[in-house]
C-alpha cells in the first residue's frame, strides 16, 4: 500500500512546493531577527569597549595630573575623578544593554514547526 503523503505528492505536488516556501519563509523571518540581535549586540559589545577603553586612558591622565600637580593647588580637583567616570557609566550602560537582551540562536518557531510536521507525518503513516 502506498503510504498517504507519496500519494498526495503524486497528485499535487503544489502542496509540497508551497509547504518548502513556507519554511523558507520562516527561516527567513527567523534569520533575521537572530542576525538584528547580533547586530544590536556587536553595537552594545562596542560602546562598552570604547568606554571601558576611555575610561582607562582618562583615570591613567588623572592619576598622572595627581602625581604632577599638588591636590591644593588644582582649581577643580573633583574633575579628576568626574571625567573619567562619564565613559565607566557608558561602559555600564552597554554592559547592562547585552545582560538584559542575551543571544540567543533557538529558531523556536520553526522547531516548533518541525514538530507538528513530523508528529503529522507519524499520524499518517499510523492510519
């Protein structure tokens, strides 16, 4: 006995070209949004090493400035500790940005998909 989905592919087999374009579709669909994630991810992963980078070279200046120039005599002494501290914010900021949307590459929907076509194909062949 033929089993029931070769027959249907025999008999029209638009069904299984429109079916294929449907997953194409949804891989599609489903690329890319994981390839937007990545994308906003690298961004945050970038902000964050320029800042940590800024960071670094300004606390390096402002300890160099405090070793050169007596605490007494500088005008704003607070700046030395203000300005690198706006480039650690910015660091924390993209820090936190890549905790709170983590990568994730699950293609959920069409798993999902998979599954009810196989659990479909194995109730076919059972009847």
């Amino acid at each position: 006995m033929i089993h029931p989905l070769f027959r249907t592919l025999a008999t029209r087999p638009e069904l299984l070209a429109e079916h294929l374009g449907a997953y194409a579709q949804l891989v599609s669909v489903e690329a890319g949004e994981t390839t937007a994630q990545w994308r906003r991810h690298a961004l945050w992963a970038a902000v964050m090493t320029l800042g940590l980078f800024l960071f670094a070279t300004l606390a390096g200046t402002a300890l160099l400035l405090l070793a050169v120039v007596p605490l007494d005599a500088m005008p704003m002494p607070w700046l030395l500790a203000a300005v690198p501290a706006m480039p650690l914010l910015l660091a924390v900021l993209g820090w936190l940005q890549m905790r709170q949307h983590p990568l994730s590459c699950s293609f959920e929907l069409l798993r999902e998909q998979v599954a009810l076509d196989t659990a479909l194909l194995k109730e076919a062949s059972e009847a």
